[in-house]
C-alpha cells in the first residue's frame, strides 16, 4: 500500500459499467504523475450490472495503481461521494463522473495547480462532449457564451478559455470537482444530489451548496484548461423527454437552494399559473423552451409542496451539513 498519496479520485457510479470501465482506463493511461501519487476509488451506489467485475478486471490489468472498490447501500450522489471523501487518503480530493474520460494530463495538470497557486482551495477545467450520436440543432440554442464564458449547463459542458483564471466556485462542476481534503471537511462537504426519482423529495443543490459556503467564506477557486475531461454524451440525452427532466431537476434544486437560504415559500399559485401549452405548431426551438419552462416550473413546486406539508423535510432541507447522509436513519431520528 503507498503511503504518499496526493491525489483521491472519487467515483461514484450507477448501473454504467461500460462508460466507467473507460472512465478508469483513462485515468491509468500515461497521467504524467507517479503512480504512487494518486489513487482510484470507485463508490458503486448499489449497482446491479456488473460493476464490480469490470473494476475487478481493471484492478487486475493495472495491478501497480491503487484501484479501491466500494459499495454503498445509501441511494443517492451525496451519498457516494461521501463515502468515498471518508476513504481517501490523499490531500486533495478529486470528483468525478463515471461518464467522462480525463485527458493524457489531467492529473499532472490537478497536482500542478494546487502546488503552483497555493492559495487555489477549489480547481475545476474544461468539460467537453463526446456524442453518441450526431446532435439535435435545436441543442445550439443551450449553449451561453459571456465573457469567455461557453457553457451547456443541461449537459455538463463548460469551457472558459485557454488561461488558467480564477473563477466563481459555482464553475466548478461535480463532474470535474477538485478541492482541498481539509477544506472539503471544513464546508461540510457536498449536499444531496441526483437521488432516485422515488426519493426525489429529499434532493439538494449538490456541490453548488458547498460552492456557496466557500464564497461565504473567501475560498479561491481556479479554471486550468488543461484540467480536461470529455463528457459522454448518450442519444437519449438528446431528447426533448430528456431536457424536461433536467429542468425538473433543476427546479428542485433551485427550490432547495432558496429555502436554505430565506427559509420561507413561494407563491405556489402564481408560479403555476405560468406554466404554458406546447403548441404542436411551434418551432422546434420554441417547443424546446416550453418544455423546459415547464419542467423546471414543475420540479420547483414539486419541491415546495413537499417540504412545505412535511416538517422533517423542512429540517433535512435547513440541515447545517450532509456528512452523516443517510436520509432515511435522519428522518426517523426526528
């Protein structure tokens, strides 16, 4: 077992044991780094595809890297990620999606930044796509460009240029999300996150929770562009059906994020009252729009609703912080 470990990779995965199986083949190609420098934690969020063979397969062919396999019972993103921070041993934890493949010196790149500018407690970079299949042109119409600035935030796409900047901490996205171990542990680390649909009441604002601690408390994040990583994007991620249950997502997590901070409701009525009708006649850009309006305005009452006519969710909601994350025992403790 190495005793220098610098650098944690967290994993957490679900049910996508082909994408992660590239996912840590990437991350032990030629990284630039000794071997002895990081390690490899896979947090299998209770999976029932062959996850653990493939990571057994992978520990096999790359025997002299540390590859660490563990399974989390407890549903959700908060969930794994944690259980992977409590793991790790290196000073710096790094998060990423089981989607994605890092750069030839993405890692290099990590280590190099947090050595250069001491002062960086958050890192984030470049997150680009890789598409299944060739995508809509209506998917134009999601892409801001300001100030540098070119980002697709319904598919995890972000890219600020060919400077290594300081930036907003809300840049820097869970699926490339690097920070300080002790920092991670002093913000109380993430909020929940993407949890099943049958347990969506309890759905947080993720890493933006911790990125809104750290501004609170003048924490320095950075963008390095050679902090690559390419995101997968599958065909049925490209779909109207899709963008709607992004949105609802993001209403949710909009919804939570409010509460925390101002601890009282919307006018419900009123923002129902906006929600439109998708003309079958309209653009294929202008049903988008309607679509995603609506999803978002459904996922943000959905929210609402729950926490308001349930007294121990409202308390989940206005929790100080995640690290004990299992929901259910918290609930019932209450």
């Amino acid at each position: 077992m190495n005793s220098d470990i610098k650098i944690s990779v967290i994993i957490p995965t679900y049910n996508r044991a082909r994408v992660l199986e590239k996912c840590i083949e990437s991350l032990c190609s030629s990284q630039g780094v000794s071997k002895a420098s990081y390690e490899i934690i896979v947090v299998d969020n209770a999976s029932t595809d062959d996850t653990k063979e493939r990571v057994g397969r992978v520990q096999r062919i790359h025997d002299s890297i540390d590859i660490f396999y563990k399974y989390e019972p407890v549903a959700g993103l908060l969930s794994a990620r944690h259980s992977g921070a409590k793991t790790a041993r290196g000073e710096i934890l790094t998060f990423i999606d089981d989607d994605v493949t890092v750069d030839p010196l993405w890692l290099k790149s990590i280590r190099d930044t947090f050595e250069e500018i001491k002062e960086c407690g958050i890192l984030g970079g470049r997150s680009l796509p890789v598409y299944e299949i060739e995508p809509p042109k209506w998917l134009d119409t999601l892409w801001t460009v300001k100030d540098n600035i070119r980002m697709c935030g319904q598919l995890s796409l972000i890219d600020m240029g060919e400077d290594t900047i300081e930036i907003s901490p809300l840049y820097v996205w869970g699926l490339n999300f690097s920070i300080k171990k002790e920092l991670f542990l002093k913000l109380g680390g993430f909020n929940p996150d993407n949890i099943p649909s049958k347990l969506q009441r309890f759905q947080g604002d993720g890493e933006s929770g911790l990125s809104y601690k750290a501004i609170e408390q003048n924490v320095k994040a950075y963008y390095n562009p050679a902090v690559l990583v390419h995101h997968h994007i599958p065909a049925q991620r490209l779909t109207k059906e899709y963008m709607y249950s992004r949105m609802f997502y993001q209403g949710v997590c909009d919804s939570y994020s409010k509460l925390r901070k101002y601890r009282q409701f919307s006018d419900l009525e009123e923002r129902k009252a906006k929600r439109v009708s998708t003309k079958e006649s309209a653009s294929s850009e202008d049903a988008l729009k309607d679509v995603m309006h609506n999803g978002y305005l459904d996922g943000y009452i959905f929210h609402q609703e729950e926490v308001k006519n349930d007294p121990k969710l409202f308390a989940w909601v206005i929790k100080e912080d995640y690290m004990d994350y299992d929901y259910n025992l918290f609930m019932e403790s209450i």
